[in-house]
C-alpha cells in the first residue's frame, strides 16, 4: 500500500524530537495550571502562541467560542484535523491527561510543518475546549469548523494503549423541582417537598437500572436539597447523564429517564424542571484505515496494543464522536502504564506528569503526523 516516503518520515519524527523541551514544557505548564471548560485561557493561549511560532496562521477565539483554537499550514488537496484538548476536571485537575492530549496534537502539527506542501497536506489544529461535559467540538462542528476535512484525529491517555475509545453517547441534563417552603415541624402540611421529589426520582432510576441493557449507564449528582433541616425545601437541584451505546439506543433511554423525574413531580406536587446542560455527544465511530494506519505508527515506536479482557472500559464518552459522523475520525488512547490508577482519578493526575505521559508526548505526537502524511500519500496516489 502506498505510503510517504521513509526520508519525509524521518523528518517527521526528527522535528518532533526536536521540540521536545518545548512539548514537554507545554505539557507540564497546562497540568500545573487547570482550567474549566470553556475557561481555558492560558492553555489555549500557550497552545496558539507554539503553533504561530512555527508558522502556522492562526486564529485565537474563533467560532464564537473565546478559547478555541484555529491553526493552518500548508496548501495541498489533503486537509487533516488535528484536535487539541486542554480543560480540566472539577476539584480534579488534569485527571484526564488532557495536557498530554494539548501537547501531542501541537507536536502533531509541529511535525508536519515543513513537510506539508511537499506532501499535498493542509494541516489545521483545532483547539477544542470543553471536552468535559461542554460540548465544544459539537459547537465547533456545527458553525463550520471540521467543512472540508478529509480526516480528524487525536489522541488520549489511558491506563492501557487502545486503538480507540469504545465511546459511547451520552446525554447531559440539569433537572430542577420547585415546592413551597414550610416550618417542616409545625407546619409541615403546608410545604411541598422538592428534596423528596428529587428522591422519588432517584429510587425510580434505580428500580429503572433492572432493565436497562449492561453497557447503559446512568448517573447523577444531587447539587441542592434545601437550605434546613427543620424548613420544608422548596428547591432541589441536580445533573444526570445518560449513556448508551449509540445514538438511536440513547432517545428512548433518555425518555425513560425523564419519566423517572416525572413520577418525582407527580408524587409531591413540585414543579418540574429540564433542560440539557450541554449538546448530546455522539457515540464514537473510528475510521478503520486510519486506525490500521495510526497503529503500525505506533508499534514502530515501541508502543503495544494489549488484548484487552471483554466488559471493560465502557461507558466512557467524548464530543470527538459527533465528530466522527461526519469526517474519518481516529481518537486512539496512550498508555501510562499506571493502573491501578485509570482517568479521572487523583493517581491517575499525577501519572500525567511523569516521564511516562512525556513519552506519550511525543509518541502520539509522532503517530500522528506519520500517519497524516501516509494518508496523503494513499489519497493522492489515487
């Protein structure tokens, strides 16, 4: 099968190498730094700020979106995304390696730089924010911001390598009840309990669990329950998420989730309130050629993919499946070798700023571009 040539594959990875002070440094200053989704300031400005020095033209709060990123280079027929994620976790930190995620697409494009017009490439990074729970990516796709791409690709830590994250779709919601307050020891007739609806619902999701399929998923926080225990609360709060395996399974799970918060309203009296917090994510639907490609990269580099028993990660989701609908996507997982510790844990924090994760740097970064350019290489050739 055609591919680049070795020589332009040695310059990949030499450029690469090359920066790896600059990787590193980048990785390590957005750990040390987190921000929320759609708060990342700093990080989406140090990731601008490292492409524009390498001759990218780039576009800083773009798409309506203050913290997302648009940077190009090259002219050929072939355009190639590369997404850079860089929010944090609440109360977390960078327990999803979203550094490593940031540093290894701008090394991506590092390595592609002086080679794309020799290759027929035009390659854009696309700072992404609010990968967690914000939805960026969906935002980004629907005012224009992957039109005209011929394939988009990531990559994301991990306990394990993987070639792709089984990801589902999920939905995101924030759910409200209104009561009326009362003294909840004289006067407790005269309250309408909106912490006892957010209950109600609760057991209804629960008994709901028996018949849900194994790789459903559905999951909530309660935010506010009242303010007293001895006034009646007349507001709960919450955020719930529901995971199914696709898009078309994920409606009628949703649906049945709704009527759990219904039954709530309907047994207290409250008033009941929904509304998404954010768009849903789609399920994640890898590109198989990209894939094979991505992986032989890999290997080459001394990266292994182990097998991996059934039944374990699921239920993880990423707005990279929306994504992956509408262009070839790849979005494999590096590595750390760290369990026990596994993503949005505190061990798994720190494993993100090992000499482990700047491997992973600069492995992904390098995957990466190679297998932009033997992408090229095969649609060029015909």
């Amino acid at each position: 099968m055609t591919a680049a040539p070795e020589a332009t594959q040695r310059r990949i990875g030499d450029r690469v190498r090359a920066a790896e002070a600059g990787l590193v440094g980048l990785s390590h200053r957005i750990h040390a730094h987190p921000e929320l989704a759609f708060e990342e300031v700093r990080a989406s400005a140090w990731v601008a700020e490292a492409l524009a020095a390498a001759g990218f033209t780039v576009e800083h709060g773009c798409y309506g979106l203050p913290t997302a990123v648009r940077a190009t280079i090259g002219t050929g027929p072939v355009h190639v995304g590369i997404c850079a994620e860089y929010d944090a976790l609440p109360g977390m930190g960078h327990a999803c390696g979203h550094n490593i995620i940031a540093a290894a697409a701008v090394g991506a494009g590092l390595g592609l730089a002086d080679v794309a017009d020799d290759l027929g490439l035009t390659v854009t990074v696309l700072g992404t924010p609010a990968e967690e729970g914000g939805g960026g990516k969906v935002l980004m796709l629907e005012r224009g911001a992957f039109d005209g791409l011929d394939a988009a690709m990531m990559v994301h830590p991990a306990a394990v390598e993987m070639t792709a994250m089984p990801g589902s779709a999920v939905s995101v919601s924030d759910v409200s009840y209104r009561g009326t307050p009362a003294h909840a020891g004289a006067y407790p007739e005269r309250g309408v309990n909106a912490a006892d609806a957010m209950t109600v619902a609760q057991v209804a999701i629960g008994l709901l669990r028996q018949q849900t399929t194994g790789t459903d998923r559905i999951q909530g926080i309660v935010t506010e329950a009242g303010t007293a225990p001895n006034i009646i609360p007349d507001l709960s709060r919450g955020r719930w998420i529901v995971r199914a395996d696709t898009v078309d399974a994920l409606g009628p799970l949703t649906d049945r989730v709704r009527r759990c918060f219904e039954a709530g309203a309907l047994a207290t009296g409250c008033e009941l309130d929904t509304a998404p917090s954010c768009p849903d994510y789609a399920d994640l639907r890898p590109d198989p050629e990209l894939l094979r490609i991505y992986r032989s990269h890999a290997e080459a580099l001394g990266r292994t993919f182990p097998e991996l028993p059934a039944g374990g990660m699921v239920g993880a989701a990423t707005d990279m499946g929306n994504v992956s609908h509408v262009v070839p996507t790849i979005h494999p997982m590096l590595g750390l070798d760290c369990a026990p510790a596994v993503n949005h844990q505190p061990e798994f924090a720190d494993a993100c700023r090992t000499p482990t994760a700047d491997r992973a740097v600069l492995d992904g970064a390098v995957a990466m571009a190679r297998t932009a350019a033997d992408l090229a290489a095969r649609r060029l050739a015909g």
